[in-house]
C-alpha cells in the first residue's frame, strides 16, 4: 500500500525534498510492481468496504478471509 501511495500522490510529493529518495524508488518500480500494488491496494479496500478485519496474508493472496470476518458475515 505505501508503493501505491506513493504512486497515486507523485506530482504532491514529488515536490519535497525529504521524499525524494522515496519517490524515485516508486519510479524505479517495475509495471508488474505497480501493478502488483495497485492490486493489494484495491483488495484491501474491497475488504475494508465491508467490514472485514484485515491481515497481512489478506494483502498478499486475495483468497485468504479473515476468521473474524467470517464469523461477522455469518452472524448478519
């Protein structure tokens, strides 16, 4: 997600100083990386949209539900 920031808000941050090495880095990123970011991004928000709770392995495989989401559908 902070790749996808940083892509997302370039032409703001792009701007100062102190995070220029961290934007040129997001520069650097291949299209399959920025695509990869885009993609967790977007799975996260989906997750947060309806309420699930988030972890780590949600991000990294797009499979993987919460335990406590899955109790909190069930009970709706």
């Amino acid at each position: 997600m902070y790749w996808a920031f940083l892509d997302r808000r370039f032409e703001r941050l792009s701007k100062i100083d102190r995070v220029g090495p961290a934007i040129l880095s997001a520069r650097n990123r291949s299209d399959a990386q920025r695509q990869r970011d885009a993609n967790v991004l977007a799975r996260v928000r989906e997750r947060l949209a309806v309420g699930d709770a988030l972890e780590a392995s949600i991000a990294a495989d797009p499979t993987v539900v919460s335990k406590k989401a899955v109790g909190r559908r069930k009970a709706k």
